[in-house]
C-alpha cells in the first residue's frame, strides 16, 4: 500500500471522529491539504527509510498551513520545494485562521528541525535518503479561545479512538518504508511509538521537542538533539 492510501484512509476515519467540549474547531490538513501533503509523500517517501522523525501533531502556523509534517512555511517552499493550493477548515477559528503558503507566521518548531536538517545534508534529497519525518496524528485541535488542545489531554473515550486509528496508520507506514528505528521528537511521540510498536522490533528513542514552550529547547536545541541522536546511534551526517 502507498502511503498516501494510508493517509486517506486515516482522514477518511478521523473525520468519522467527534469530540466534545472545550475542543471546538478539528483542523484536518490531510484533507484542506492534501495536494501539499501527497506531494510531500510521493517526492520524499518513495525509497526505504531507515529512520523516521515522528512528531505529536499539527502545528497551527505549520502542518495546519502547508500540509507537511512541522511545515513551516518558508522551508516547505524554499528548501523542499512544495507549494501546493490550500484550502480551509469547514470550521475556523478566528485566530488561527488557515492561509496556506501565504501564511506569514513561523512554526518555531518546525523552523528548528527542518533547520537542522536542511543544515546538515543541504538538500532534501540528502535527507530523504535515509530519513523521513512524520506525525503521528495529523488533527490540530483548538479551545474556543484559540488554545491549542494536544492529543493527550483529550477524554479518555476521545483519546482511545484516536489512537487506534493512528497506531494501525503508523504500522501500516513504517512497515511501507521498511523502517527499523523511529525517533520520537518529544515525549509524547515515544511514548505513542513505544506502545504502538511493542513487539514490532522496530526502536524507539527520543529528542527533544524543538518547541519554544520548552526552556530547555531554547539553550541550542540542535546540539542538544545532535548529541542525544548520536548516543542512540544515530549519526546525521550527509553521505
């Protein structure tokens, strides 16, 4: 299976998905951006990978504009070459309104780690020889005054739903990229893997997370994830 039938697959069910209150606005990229999202996958994620960077969920100045994993919008564009029509939510939040490529906002998050890679190996191409970048559940969810509502924070039912279907779309995806080593970028993304993947053989480790939120991700995030990408063998170096 390719992975943008995985994705559809995994749209088609998350959309069947309700959630209640203080979630109030579902951002769905995988289907307003889905052109951005497929071209993303079928330019990058032809070849085996042999690790894959899996990230929690949508950023709303990332993801939720380009449709790319950690899509900050000028890297989406100026390094990995997409820039895709987007359309919008059927239900937007005034403040964080989607605009897509024409979005003037940058995604710290996602600045760091493209930044990182786009450092290291210069090229996508470089990159995506070995290397693949992911998110495990691609909904951003939004409080009714704009805040951000992580996966984990949902109810329990909500929750349990949500991972069911993202645990079989991560399955199905690492087992089309023959990947044996997945790096959480974050605690959550780890913790999600680790259980999702037990038994698989599959490794998980983790960095840290590049957002801003994070004091410690502000101290020279990139040679904090470089050294702990380095002690679970993992050496990015392009070549």
């Amino acid at each position: 299976m390719r992975l943008w039938d995985i994705q559809r697959r995994l749209a088609a069910d998350l959309d069947r998905l309700v959630f209640a209150d203080p979630v109030r606005h579902v951002y769905n990229p995988l289907g307003y951006a889905d052109a951005a999202h497929r071209e993303y996958l079928e330019r990058y994620g032809a070849q085996p990978k042999e690790v894959v960077f899996l990230g929690m969920n949508p950023g709303p100045w990332g993801m939720a504009q380009t449709g790319v994993p950690f899509g900050e919008v000028t890297l989406v564009r100026d390094w990995l070459g997409i820039e895709r029509p987007v359309a919008r939510p059927a239900f937007e939040h005034p403040k964080k309104p989607v605009t897509g490529f024409a979005c003037r906002r940058s995604e710290v998050s996602g600045r760091r780690l493209w930044g990182l890679f786009r450092e290291i190996f210069g090229t996508p191409e470089n990159f995506f020889r070995r290397y693949f970048v992911l998110n495990y559940c691609p909904l951003l969810f939004l409080e009714e005054s704009g805040r951000n509502r992580t996966p984990d924070q949902l109810p329990v039912a909500e929750r349990e739903a949500l991972m069911r279907l993202c645990d079989e779309a991560l399955r199905a995806t690492l087992d089309c990229l023959g990947t044996r080593h997945l790096i959480g970028v974050g605690g959550y993304a780890a913790q999600r893997a680790g259980e999702a993947l037990a038994g698989s053989g599959i490794k998980v480790g983790r960095i840290l997370h590049p957002s801003p939120a994070s004091p410690a991700a502000n101290r020279d995030w990139a040679g904090q994830a470089r050294v702990q990408l380095a002690a679970q063998g993992v050496i990015l170096e392009a070549g």
